[in-house]
C-alpha cells in the first residue's frame, strides 16, 4: 500500500505515537506503583515516581507467589502438552481418514471451546469430587486438556489440510501405516503448528480463572487465583498486588515478545478461543 | 526458583503421561491446614498462634490457607466450593451463629465438639450467651477465638476540635452536623464496599428499633414491611446522604483512612478498624483516635466472634483437633487478641494484656446488652446474606425504602428467617 | 488462514490407499478425545439443564446427600419474574450494554490502530506490538490494574491535576446513576424492536446487494414487526406486578474501558492481515479511477473486511457474554452496578448454597451464546463441505 507523504505522514505518527503512550500507560502504572514503599502510595500521587526505589515489593510478592507460579507451571506446561499432542493426532485423523460422521463430528467438537464454563460448572465439580480429582492439579490439568482440545484439533486439522495428500499416498505406497504416516510425514512438518498450538495453549491456560478458582485448593492453586485474592480488597498496600501482577504477566508477555509472530499467528489461525 | 528446577519441569513434561499419573492430590502426613480470610494487618495475630503452634508440635506443617476479601465475602465462596468438592480443610474461620448453624451444621458438615468442652472445662470459662450461638440441641459445633464488637464510630478528636462538631449520640445530632462538616468540604461519614453498607446499616437498625425489636427481626416476631423497618431504611437513606460517593471501591481500611487523613469526619466499623489503627497506624488510642458506640446505640454491644470448626472428612483431624485445644486455651487467646484487636471471649482472659480501647470494650461486653451482628452472619444464614447483599443494592440504586422493605420480607421468608 | 474457523477447502482423502488396519487405528486415536468431550461438553450441559429444574431445599445444599426435587421450569420464571431476581435482570441489561459497547468499540480501535498501523512510515512492528501485547494478559492482571487506574480519587482521575487542571471526577467504576431506563415488562416490546433493527439491517444488504427475493422477504418481516410494535401489544404484558426500572449503568464504562484495551489489538491484528490479502492492483484501480484516499479505503477495502468483521463480532461477543474474570478482579463479585450474569452464577452457586438456580443461569447463558455460535458454525461448515 501506498504510504502518506509530506504533513500526514508527520501527522499519522505523531498519532501512533500518542496511542502507544495511551496503551503503556497501564504498565507504567504498575511498575511505577509496584516500585513504591507502601507509605508513599497514594491515590493523589499514584503519578509521580517513586522517591526511593523499593525492589522489596518484588521479593516480598515472589515469596508469597513462588509456589503458586510453580502451581501455573506445572499446569500450564502439562496440560498444553497434552493438549497439544491429543490435538495433533486428532487433527492428522480428521484431516487424512475418512471416518463416517466427520462432517458433524468437528462442528460438534468445536462448540465445546465457545460454551459458557458455568454452564458445566456444578456438574463438572461433582464429577470431580466423585472422582476423588477435586482439588488438585492433575484434576485442572484434565480440565484444561478436555476444554483445550476442540482449539488443538481444530488448529491441527487445518495445520494438516495444507499437507498434500500425494505424500501421504506416497508414504502408504512405501509401506508406512497410520502410525508410520504420522511419525515420518506430518511429524516432521509439524513444527511451526505445534509451536503456534502450544504459545497459545499455554497464555490460555496460564491465564485462566474460572475452573482454578473453583477446582483447587489453596495449595494447588495458580497465579491469577492467588493474585485475585491479594488484591481481592483487603490489600491496601498496593505495591503488592501491582507487584504480583508483574509477575503474572511475565511469562506471557514474554512468549509474546520473544515469539510474537507465532502468538499472531495463533491468535489469527485459532481466531475463537474466549 | 533456581534453574534446575525449570529443567526438571521441562523434563517432567516429557514424561507427562507419567506425571499425569504419577502426581497424586493426597497430601503428605503430619500437615494442619487452617482456612481463613485474615490477612495483611489482620495476619500477624494468626501467625502468632501458628507460632505457638509449630513450637508445641514441630513435626506438623501448618499450611496457612488464607483467601482475603473483604469479611471473608471471597473466602466464603472458596470454601463453599472446597465442602462441595469434598475437599475440607482441616479447619477453617466461621463466624458463630447462623453461619456456623444456618449453613455448616444443618448440612451435617461439622464434628461435635461437646467432648472437647467437657474435656477442657470450657463449659464454665466461655460465656454461655456465646455458647449458644455455637450450639444446637445436637451439641457444640466450633471452638470461639476472639469478640469484635460492630456498631463502634471512629473518628480523631484533633479533627473534630478542628472542625468545631461534637461526636453524635444520635443520628439527630448527626444530621444536624453533617451539613456543618460538608460545608468545609469535609465528608461527614466515610463508607466502604458493600458489605460496609450492610454493617452501616445494622447500627442503623439498632439505634431505631433497640435491642429487643432489633432480636425481633431474626425470630419473626418483627415483620420486616413493619413501620419500624422502614423507618430504618429512610434513615439510613439519609444518612447516606452524607458518606463519600466512591465508596464501593474503597476498603474498609481506605474508609477508615480517610478518617485518619481528615478527608472524613466519622467511620462506623467494627473494632478491628482498632487494631488497624493501633497496629498498622501506629495511632495511640484515646489521643490519637477515638470511638463511641455508634449513634443511637449506647448500652447495647453487637456482637460477632470468629470461631473454628471441625469439618467431618478433614484430612488431619488429629492436628486439627490440637489446633482448637490450643485456640481455646487462656494462653492461645490472650496471645491471639492483643494483636487481632479483639477481646477473648473467655471471660479469665487477663485484661492487662490489652490495649486501652480493648479494656474499655472488655468492660463493655460484661454490662452491656449483647445483640448479634447481621452483616457479620450472627443472626442469620447465609442465602439470606447473600440475598440482602442484592436488597442493599436496591437500596443503594433507587433510595426507595418501601421497595426495599417489601424485598427484605421476601428475602426472610425465602430463606426461612424466623421460621 | 485468517479469521476463519476453516481454511483450505477439505482435501481428498486418500482411502483407496488406507488400509481396513489404518482406518480402524484412526477410529481408535479419536475415539478417547471424542468420549472426553461427550462427557465433558454434552453430558455436563445436560446435567446442569436438568439440575436447573430441581430444587435443593433451603439450607440443604450443602447437605452430603441433598434431597432434590424435581420443580420444572420454577428456576427460570423466577429469575425472569421472582421479584427478588432483580438482580438478575438488571445483569442481563449490563450484559447487553457491555457486549455492545465492548464488541463495538474494540471493533472501531481495531480498525482504527490496523489502518493507522498500515500508514506508519516507521516503528510498524514497535507499535504492532505496543497495541497487541494487552492481549497475552490475564484479564484477572488486567483487572488489577485498571481497578488501581480507575480508583476515583486517583488513576485516570488525577491526570489532569499533572497538568495544573482540576481532577477528574468521574465514578468509574462505582457510580450507581443509570440511563436509558426502561421498565422490565416491557422487555418484550424491546426485543421486538431489537428484531426489527436486525431485519431492517438484513434488507438493506439484500437491497445493496440486489438480492430482490431476499428483499422483498425482509421488508415483509419489518412490516410485520412494525405492525406489532405500533399495536403496542406487547407493553400489555405484566412480567412483573410493579414497574422495575433497568438500564445502563454509567459503572459499566470502566470494565468496557480495560476490556477494549485488552482486545482491541486483537481485532487490529485481524484487521491488518485482512487489508493484507486486498490486492494492491484493486486499490490502483480504484485510484486511476479518480477516487481519494478516503474513498478507497470507504469502497475497496472495507467492504472486502466484512467477512473478518463477523468473525471478530462471533468471537468478541461471545467473550463478552462469557466475562467474568475481568469483572470479578476488577470490581469485585459484590459489586451490583457491573455485575453480569456469569458472577451471579457464581454467587448463587458458592456463597448463597442455590445450585440449581446457578445452573438455571449457566444453561441461559449457554443459549444466548449458542444464538451466536451456532448460526456461525454451521455455515462455516457448510462453507467447507461445499
């Protein structure tokens, strides 16, 4: 596309520019409230810097948050490989076999990533506690795996359509069965989708709140749960909670600076998830 | 975290069928886990007991499981789902009276303590207008740790002096202030998130109805469409009127800062807003902050009292059952209460242990008339609670005292209140 | 693939080379995630539907062994009509409010930043990323932070003392004025009007694009709903013995304020790779033509993002339906003024012992996000089998 020359062009940046400041603002914010001594934070001065850099917030909130970044960890780590690797297979069978009922099995399996959580809520718990998986992480790690797989399958399956079906004719022809076909065609090309599949997967789930909330007890809880109950009203130092959520942040933001072409690309390809 | 326990993780992942399997939710032995909401400047007098705790039984790993919120709103939730999950904790904070009874105990989820009391002689040393509210014919259900008192007003007498207004006996002599107060561009009466508005509101209720039609309400004997209701309600209408209009973000303790920062004049709360300010303030009672009862309640003492319970099905029942031993304890609760700002319920509890406010609270608990605290989940259940939470919000929105009245009356014969 | 639920066209399988064995093992690999969400997706919700038609007793739910009885659809007239379900009604009018600001406004910023984003001279992947990165937090993050921007005495209130001006004093989040009330029982009359607006919308596209039979069928449609609504029929219908005022509440703006920069990036990124695929050759031609920069973009590029706009409004909207996180940190579960309904489920469910009545509102819920999902998943799939 043709780009604007001459004062519209001064004028279109001097516009981003301001745009940027109105979308940092929130991380300035933080960083400026989290780096504050508790007695200074206050709602007329919440602007200005901090007079004295105070890194305590921050080692004070990793203390407390420690075991539960390691709760989120864990679950996030897990369950999106499993997802991930269940959505693989399933998408290599809905992309390359035949099966009677296809056309209305993948609709059916991607309406179970719109649904409201709270309408399998009550019934989800008491299968979890009559399963004796209630509170702990393997049962949020089952959780985020069934819930995640409509996503999984329905990226893997488009991933695998690009796949011309000459290889994998090719491949039966040479004698590799099911099991052959995956590992030595579409494994190798499944690269770039399970990288995609797992960025996504894991911000999904590193950020979930619904199911951690009602799921897990405390000691298997993760971040976002823990940060919402710091800062759920009682706090008033507000170095704390401002610190906290820096930390939750973090990883994602992360993946998303270092991998950000990926996470678009997720976030374009997977357009749907809530 | 240290590096190799990243690669152990990333490591685990490779075997995640494995893990998956592998991980179990059953906890190891020899672990206590005590469930409450307090945290912040109310957590160190829980950690003090902790403390007493792990030095008498070394070997027991006490996890603090603590969900703030303001009174324990979003602890309540967790916990909820914890007993439906059939996941208790060991033990866990609830307020005596009806949301000890109304929800725990009708639902067969507590363990008789009755053999603990005989056993500790507990029966004689609590007093037994409490023991009744942790009672049922059926036995006693929890073990009480501390008394706030709820219909206390706050404010700083430099301030006031400043100001030149008097602290209200009444809310006549409030409303006649207010306008004084708001004219200097002082905000008469400070108020928080909702559940304030309910705690307000209780104080209110008291100070127009008095203590024995204020007992009415919770038996029955006092419809809630009557006259007198609504009276409260337009009261508390206008007493509205004068409190700052930010107060659904606020805190409770950002309420009572504003008291403190003299951006406010008054603050009803209960006499943990003491402790905050003791504590965490670093204000001297008397001189540096002061209290009344609240207006119109001179003489009468709300009441509320954090207690412990023994779920059934707890994993550690053993610990547990050492952890109400102790908090029953003289020694337990007069370590407990200095710090809490609460007095103990124990009536040999060793007043010179506490602070100038709470020997003055002390002595107001033995010759007052006691009532329980709505807000505070003495007087009634928890569907009612959390009903009445919505009846104050139509209040808050439409101002409209008959509505909320007639919604009330509902709400009571919902939830059985009286029956 | 952009914005699509499905990319290429479905290729040709390769059955004459699979084997009986293959295709058995394929049949076998599915079946374990398909068990799974048949039980997780469609066995929970039936669950919770029948759920939602009993009663748990008063104070018995969270009894071991509740005694249920079965009530029928009491759940759901009472949080239409009971009078104490207020609440809940109001929630609906937020939800609505919050879904069509959230869906709209962040359809507009998308917009907006992608076409400012396709103008820049330099710093394109800076900004890319400025605008995006809202998008991997947690909304509970989000919600932190916006309640400390939002605090009245302070946050976005107090910019303009830095500045030498007077503070801001707008209630963000805790103000409790509504507008454009209206009174419950004539709830029907509204949606009527809704339907109206959405058909009207529906015939002047068949209009435009000249579909005559299409037309004709929509115009009819409006007559007949302008009909209804001028006969006034429905404003005589008593939902409720006294008139209930809902509206908008003014609170709402600060959750569509974090929600629309936590998402707007979103819609920007597919905003950005829709005026991607445009062929530079239509907009040329368009210029050679004679037409200004604003007109090309008016005529050539926007109607080409219609596709990419109902995707975004698909899934931007059922993120709002759904919202709950966002709100439950950033103004707290007790908080009537913003409350939604997925909070009052929440609510009834764990703190007020009403399972039955929670899941009555998950089972609502779950319809008003199936009128948008469905309609779309079925002519996604449809598009692909053809």
């Amino acid at each position: 596309m043709t780009k604007p020359r001459g004062a519209t062009r001064v004028l279109v940046q001097v516009l981003a520019v301001l745009l940027a400041i109105a979308y940092l603002i929130p991380v300035y914010m933080t960083l400026v409230t989290s780096l504050k001594d508790p007695k200074e934070i206050n709602l007329m001065t919440a602007w200005q810097l901090p007079s004295q850099v105070n890194w305590e917030s921050y080692s004070t909130a990793f203390r407390q948050f420690a075991p539960y970044l390691k709760n989120s960890f864990t679950l996030a780590i897990c369950a999106t490989a499993l997802s991930a690797i269940m959505g693989s297979l399933n998408g290599y069978v809905l992309s390359k076999y035949p099966l009677p009922g296809r056309n209305i099995i993948m609709p059916l399996i991607v309406f179970g990533m719109f649904i409201p959580y709270q309408s399998v809520l009550v019934p989800l718990f008491q299968f979890m506690q009559r399963t004796k998986l209630y509170g702990g992480l393997p049962g949020l790690i089952l959780v985020h795996v069934v819930y995640g797989l409509p996503i999984t399958t329905l990226l893997f399956r488009s991933f695998y359509e690009e796949i011309p079906t000459e290889l994998i004719g090719a491949a039966s022809i040479d004698g590799a069965d099911f099991f052959g076909i995956f590992r030595y065609v579409i494994l190798p090309l499944s690269g770039p989708p399970f990288l995609v599949v797992c960025i996504w997967q894991f911000t999904q789930i590193w950020n979930e709140f619904l199911f951690a909330v009602t799921l897990t007890r405390p000691n298997a809880q993760p971040i976002t749960v823990a940060l919402a109950n710091l800062a759920g009203g009682q706090a008033v130092s507000w170095n704390l909670p401002m610190a906290g959520s820096v930390l939750a942040a973090m990883p994602t933001v992360l993946i998303y600076i270092l991998l950000g072409r990926y996470f678009v690309r997720g976030l374009l390809a997977g357009a749907l998830k809530g | 975290m240290k590096t190799s326990r990243w690669l152990k993780l990333i490591g685990l992942c490779g075997v995640v069928v494995l893990l998956f399997a592998t991980v179990t939710s059953a906890a190891p032995q020899g672990e206590l886990e005590i469930f409450s909401w307090w945290a912040g400047d109310e957590g160190p007098a829980l950690e003090a007991l902790i403390a007493m705790y792990e030095e008498k039984y070394p070997d027991v790993t006490v996890i603090n499981a603590t969900v703030t919120g303001g009174a324990g709103v979003n602890a309540k939730a967790v916990l909820k789902t914890r007993m439906l999950g059939g996941d208790p904790p060991d033990t866990f904070q609830v307020h005596a009276g009806q949301e000890l009874i109304g929800t725990w105990v009708v639902a067969n989820r507590m363990e008789d303590l009755t053999w603990l009391y005989e056993e500790e002689g507990w029966m004689e040393v609590f007093p037994a207008d409490l023991l009744d509210l942790l009672s049922t014919d059926e036995g006693i259900w929890s073990v009480p740790v501390n008394i706030h008192r709820s219909n206390v007003l706050y404010y700083i007498p430099d301030n006031l002096a400043r100001w030149g207004v008097e602290v209200p006996k009444t809310w006549d002599e409030f409303l006649e202030i207010a306008p004084k107060l708001e004219a200097q561009g002082i905000i008469p009466l400070s108020l928080g998130e909702n559940w304030t508005a309910i705690h307000l509101w209780e104080c209110v209720a008291l100070s127009v109805l008095g203590p024995e039609k204020y007992g009415q309400l919770w038996d029955g004997a006092l419809s809630w469409k009557s006259p007198e209701v609504i009276e409260v309600w337009e009261l508390f209408g206008k007493i509205l009127e004068y409190t700052n209009p930010d107060a659904p973000s606020l805190s409770w303790q950002q309420a009572t800062d504003m008291v403190v920062n003299g951006q406010a004049a008054f603050n009803i709360m209960g006499d943990w807003a003491s402790g905050y300010m003791t504590t965490t303030l670093k204000l001297e009672p008397v001189t540096g902050y002061g209290w009344a009862p609240a207006p119109g309640t001179e003489g009468v003492f709300i009441m509320l009292s954090d207690s412990f319970g023994l779920p059934v099905g707890c994993r550690n029942r053993e610990n547990a059952i050492a952890w109400l031993r102790m908090l029953g304890s003289l020694e337990g609760q007069d370590t407990f209460n200095p710090l809490k700002g609460s007095i103990a319920p124990r009536i040999d509890s060793d007043l010179s242990k506490y602070n100038a406010y709470l020997q003055s609270a002390a002595n107001d608990w033995r010759t007052n008339k006691i009532v329980g605290s709505l807000a505070h989940g003495v007087v009634a259940n928890e569907r009612f609670m959390n009903d009445f939470a919505t009846v104050m919000d139509i209040f808050l929105a439409s101002k409209n005292a008959e509505a909320a009245a007639n919604a009330a009356e509902a709400v009571a014969i919902q939830s059985g209140i009286g029956r | 693939m952009t914005a699509g639920l499905t990319g290429n066209p479905p290729e040709r399988t390769v059955k004459d080379m699979q084997s009986r064995r293959d295709q058995v093992m394929a049949a076998v690999i599915i079946l374990p995630s398909v068990i799974l969400l048949g039980i997780f997706v469609y066995g929970f919700i039936a669950q919770t539907v029948r759920v939602s038609m009993t009663d748990w007793g008063q104070e018995a739910a969270m009894v071991i062994n509740p005694k249920i009885t079965y009530v029928g659809m009491a759940n759901y007239r009472e949080l239409f009509t009971g009078f104490l379900n207020m609440r809940f009604r109001q929630d609906l009018t937020n939800m609505f409010f919050f879904t069509l600001l959230f869906v709209g406004f962040s359809l507009l910023v998308g917009l907006l930043l992608a076409v400012l984003i396709e103008q820049l001279v330099w710093g394109e992947t800076f900004f890319r990323t400025v605008f995006l990165y809202p998008m991997s937090l947690s909304f509970v993050v989000t919600g932190t932070i916006w309640r400390w921007l939002l605090q009245p005495r302070g946050g976005i209130n107090a910019l303009p003392t830095l500045v030498g001006l007077p503070a801001g004093k707008f209630l963000w989040l805790t103000s409790r004025e509504q507008t454009l009330t209206f009174d419950w029982s004539h709830i029907f009359h509204y949606l009527c009007l809704g339907v109206l607006i959405v058909s009207a919308a529906a015939a002047f596209s068949s209009w435009t694009g000249g579909d005559r039979r299409k037309l004709r069928a929509r115009l009819a449609i409006c007559a007949v709903l302008i009909g209804i609504l001028a006969s006034g029929i429905l404003t005589r219908i008593k939902l409720l013995p006294f008139a209930e005022a809902h509206g908008f509440n003014k609170a709402l703006w600060g959750v569509v304020i974090a929600a629309v920069w936590q998402m707007s990036g979103y819609t920007m990124a597919l905003y950005l790779a829709g005026l991607r695929t445009i062929p530079d050759e239509l907009r040329e031609a368009a210029r050679v033509d004679g037409a200004s920069k604003f007109q090309v973009y008016r005529y050539v590029d926007f109607p080409l993002l219609g596709p990419i706009t109902v995707s975004a409004v698909v899934i931007l909207g059922h993120i709002a339906l759904k919202i709950f996180d966002l709100i439950f940190a950033m103004a707290g579960p007790d908080h009537y003024p913003t409350s939604v309904p997925a909070i009052t489920m929440f609510l009834k469910t764990f703190r007020g012992n009403e399972l039955a009545v929670g899941s009555a509102i998950g089972v609502i819920l779950l319809i008003l996000v199936s009128l948008l999902i469905i309609p779309y998943l079925v002519t996604s799939f449809r598009a692909e089998e053809r």
